[in-house]
C-alpha cells in the first residue's frame, strides 16, 4: 500500500513528523486550556458580581466571544495582536523596534480566549449550583468569605464543573484544528504540508482525522475516571 | 444622505483602526450574508433529516443499525470540522475512480463540498440532541397514551414528537449558532461567504483586524437573531410555561 509506505517513520515517511504535529497540538491544547480556566475564574466573578459594570465586562465577554465563528477571533489576534504589543510598547515605553509574538504564544492564547468563554459558563452554572443553605450554614459558623470560599465552594464547584469542563476540553482540542492558518505546525498544518508535497491528500488527512479521534478518546476515558474520583464521596440510592 | 457620504463623514482613525474603510467595505460583506444563510439552511435541513434517521436507529433494538449510527457520531463528533471539510474536498481527488465516476462535478465544486461536510457534521450533533430529547419523554405520558389505544404512528405524532421537540429545542438552537459559526471553516475551501470575502478585501487592502472585525460583528448579528428566534419558538411550543413564569 502506497499509503503506508508514506507513513512510514524516518526520513522516508511521514509518520514521525504527524507524530510530532500531534505533540505539538496536545501542548497548545493544554495551553490553551489553561489559558482558558485562567481567564474564565476571573469572568466567572465578574459575571456573577453585584456591580452592574463589572457584570456587563463579563457578559460581553461571553456573548461576543462565543458568538463570532472561532476562525475570526484566531485571524484577529494572528494579526492584531502584534499590532497591538507594538502599539502599546510604543505608547507606555517609547519601544520603537518590531515585535513578534511566537506563533505558539498567539495560538495558546488565541484558543485559550474561546475556551476562556465556554469554561466561563460552564463555572458560572457550577457556582450557582452550591445550595445557598450551605453557605448561610458556613456563615452561621463564623467561616469568612476566603474561608467559605476555599472550604466550602472550591471543593463542590469543582465536582459540579468537572463535566462541562471535560466538554470544554473535547472542543478545546478540536478547536486547534484551527490554528493551522497561524502556520504552526500542529495536525492539521502537517497534514496539509505533507498531502501538498505529497499528492496523497486523502492519506494524510485521514491519519489527521484518527489522530484527533485518539486524542478525544483518550481524553473521555481520563475524564471519565477523573469524573468517577470526584464523586467518590457522593452518595447515591 | 448616501452611504458614501456617511462613511466619509467618519473620522479617518480612531483607535487606530482606519474607520472609513471598515464602514466602506461593510457592504462588501454584507454581500457574503446570503451564502452563510443558505449554507446553513440547507445543511440543517438535509442535517436533521438525517439526524432523525441516525436517532431512531440509535433507539432502535437492532445491534447492526445501533452499531452504525453510533460510529457515525463518533467520528463526527470525536474529529474537527475542518478535518471533515479537508477530507471532502482535497482528499477525495485523491482517487482516480472518483475523479472517472459521475459523482466528480459534484465534488469537484467547493460549494457542494462545504455543505456535504456541514451536513453530515451537524447530523451527528442533531442526532445527540434528538436521542436526548426522545429519551427525556417519561414514561408515565407513553404508557397512557398506551392505555386510551394510541400505538405507532399515532403516538408518536401526538405524545413522543411534540414533547421530545420541545425538550430538544434549547439544545437545537445551541447547534444552529454552531453552524453559523462553522460555515465561516468553508471560506478555507475557496467559498467566499462572510469569512471568505473578507480574506479576499484584506488579501486587497492588508487591513486585517478592521475587517475581521466588521464580520465579527455581521456574524454576532446573525447569531443574536437565531438566539430571538429560538426564544420566540419556546414560548410558542410552551405558552402555558411562560405564564407559570409570569404568576410565580
């Protein structure tokens, strides 16, 4: 099979290259994840604060980020975001030379502001989830708001989000799919480099195509059993 | 006052993006509105026929008809859509039997690729929502609609459909904003929707954030107005819950 002779490792296959590109998009994935949970507990707080203002910062937020296709917000910081460093360093430091981001930089950010926005969902349902009971309770102990907060809601928010995080995930991942237009050689660039010099189009992005079914997989069975850990204290009838 | 006229009376820059030009080329995409509308009426409508059949045989005893709906979704859901839409459009010329066969015009043109791939991807999703909402009927309800001589067709058209429609709907709406949102993936493959004809006046005028930026705000239109239908649509299959809302 022509096909696999392609796919072979070493220099005449290309199969350790979409290995790596694998590698590559399970690094800007957990990037970007991160980036994401980061930004969205601090939405998640202004979504659900009592200033009206502030609120409004984290609405927007969602609303406009989840609501433009993906592939527009990464074309808008591949290409503004170094514009804007630049204007910025100009403004605050008088920096005059060109700056230029790294493509990974851009791509975990890029991917980490769409996750950031459905990771803000996702913890803002699990807040409201903790039965307010519960927290008159901890108040009537004497508990502080910090002591509340760690002992009281971080523990349950994090079993209730753990779910709709894993989703989160699944589409974190799918999502960097995108990034090939940045030109960072991840799966889906790979793919496109090697079935252009190539001519085996259907090959390489079938071999795509399984290697992001690996990887959402993968991913489901750790979440499964991340899941089962997390509710190991929960009784059930 | 012309259109022309207003953007010249814009201010040249502001915040440095070059806002003439950002209100100058809003026709232009605007121009792409009526292709990401029927790209994604006609995938959600070929898309959720297929879907019912993709549910129905997911519900259904036989271990064959199971086994395939099930890898469907699977593959759908578990891969991108840009690998989906690649797939279609570059790979299949791949082999020469497709290219000798009678089906080649069709997938030679990069509009009934794109939505090829955006229909079989959102059946995949629709099925889910479908299996979800059918599965959410209770039992009670069946069982006496059972009991007054309902079966079959009857029971579905009148008990299991009305009811799994309106469960289902919030979650429909959810994936028909996925949609607008996916067609955007198909300007990769030549088509020149909102997406594809705002690469084609930056490729022009190499404005690239100001550009992106006026489809962005084409795209958050379109989805706020699928959002007002969804919602209109709620209340109209479900009267009666609103006004437990209201006296609550």
């Amino acid at each position: 099979m022509d096909s696999f002779i392609l796919l072979r490792f070493g220099d005449t296959g290309w199969g350790d290259e979409m290995l790596r590109a694998a590698i590559v998009t399970i690094l800007v994935s957990l990037s970007a994840m991160a980036i994401g949970l980061l930004v969205s507990v601090f939405a998640t707080m202004s979504k659900l604060s009592s200033n009206g203002f502030i609120r409004s910062i984290g609405n927007t937020y969602t609303t406009v980020v989840r609501g433009i296709p993906e592939l527009l917000v990464i074309y808008l910081l591949y290409f503004g975001a170094n514009n804007a460093i630049m204007g910025v360093a100009k403004k605050l430091f008088g920096y005059n030379q060109y700056i230029e981001l790294p493509v990974f930089l851009i791509a975990a950010i890029a991917v980490g502001i769409i996750s950031g926005a459905y990771s803000t969902e996702v913890l803002r349902g699990a807040f409201l989830a903790v039965p307010k009971g519960q927290i008159e309770a901890s108040k009537s102990v004497g508990m502080n708001k910090f002591l509340i907060f760690r002992r009281i809601l971080i523990p349950q928010v994090m079993r209730y989000a753990l779910p709709g995080l894993g989703n989160v995930w699944q589409l974190t991942l799918k999502d960097t799919a995108l990034i090939m237009v940045t030109g960072l050689v991840e799966i889906m660039r790979q793919a496109h480099i090697a079935s252009g010099s190539t001519y085996s189009p259907f090959t390489f992005y079938i071999t795509a195509a399984l290697l992001y079914l690996v990887l959402t997989t993968a991913s489901s069975r750790v979440l499964n059993s991340a899941e089962r850990w997390a509710n190991k204290g929960v009784r059930r009838a | 006052m012309n259109f022309v006229d207003f953007c010249e009376s814009l201010p040249n820059e502001f915040l440095g993006l070059k806002v003439q030009l950002m209100c100058n080329s809003t026709p232009k995409l605007l121009g792409g509105v009526p292709l990401t509308i029927e790209l994604v009426l006609i995938s959600l409508l070929i898309g959720f026929l297929l879907a019912l059949g993709l549910a129905l045989m997911r519900i259904s005893k036989n271990r064959f008809l199971n086994v395939i709906s099930r890898s469907y979704v699977f593959y759908f859901r578990g891969t991108p859509l840009l690998v989906q839409i690649f797939l279609i459009y570059y790979g299949l010329a791949q082999f020469d039997f497709i290219k000798e066969s009678f089906v080649w015009p069709f997938f030679r043109e990069a509009y009934w690729c794109g939505i090829l791939a955006l229909t079989l991807n959102t059946a995949a999703y629709t099925a889910e929502i479908i299996r979800g909402g059918l599965q959410s009927v209770p039992y009670g309800q069946i069982e006496s609609a059972r009991a007054i001589g309902m079966s079959g067709i009857l029971l579905y058209r009148r008990i299991i459909l009305p009811i799994a429609f309106r469960q289902a709907l919030p979650a429909y709406g959810n994936e028909m904003i996925l949609m607008v949102k996916g067609t955007s993936l198909v300007s990769t493959i030549t088509l020149m929707e909102i997406t594809g004809i705002a690469r084609y006046i930056i490729a022009k005028y190499w404005t690239p954030v100001e550009i992106f930026l006026v489809a962005g705000v084409i795209y958050l239109v379109i989805n706020f107005l699928v959002t007002q239908i969804i919602k209109y649509a709620e209340i109209r299959f479900t009267p009666y819950l609103e006004h437990a809302k209201k006296t609550r």
